[in-house]
C-alpha cells in the first residue's frame, strides 16, 4: 500500500492543477479587456482578431472546453503583447 502513495498523490496533485487553470480563463478574460480598455494601437486585421480569440475564449470557458479557452485567450494576449 505504501508503494502507491506517492503515485496517488501525483495524480491527485495532477488534477488540481487542472483545476486551477480552468478557473484561470475569468482573470485571463479580464487582463485582456483591460488591455482593450486602453485602446492598444493594433491594425484592423489584429483588433479582429484579438476580438475573435477573446469572444472564441469566453464561449469555450463557458462550455467547460477550459484548455481550448485558454489556448484562445493566451493568443490574443500574444497579439496585445502582455
């Protein structure tokens, strides 16, 4: 029983760390409208499509799709370079 301890509590430590990223796409969402709200200089095409990411991130956030939200919202943080 004892070999199966560190084992479970890897898994265990796994899963929490999922957990925690899942509930990270709200305090993601909001770093970008902040940078928004500042109105970055971004050429059309960019705003689009950080407006896009940011919409895709929200939808998949509220789906429960948590690493497609965050794969959404880290591009369009990418494009606002923060």
């Amino acid at each position: 029983m004892r070999k199966f301890l560190p084992m479970v509590t890897a898994i265990v430590l796994c899963g929490a760390t999922g957990m925690a990223f899942a509930h990270n796409c709200p305090n993601e969402m909001k770093a970008i409208d902040a940078k928004l709200s500042t109105k970055p200089a971004l050429s059309p095409e960019d705003a689009a499509k950080v407006s896009k990411l940011r919409a895709d991130g929200e939808a998949y956030h509220k789906a429960g799709k948590h690493d497609e939200s965050m794969k959404s919202l880290l591009e369009a943080k990418k494009i606002l370079g923060i």
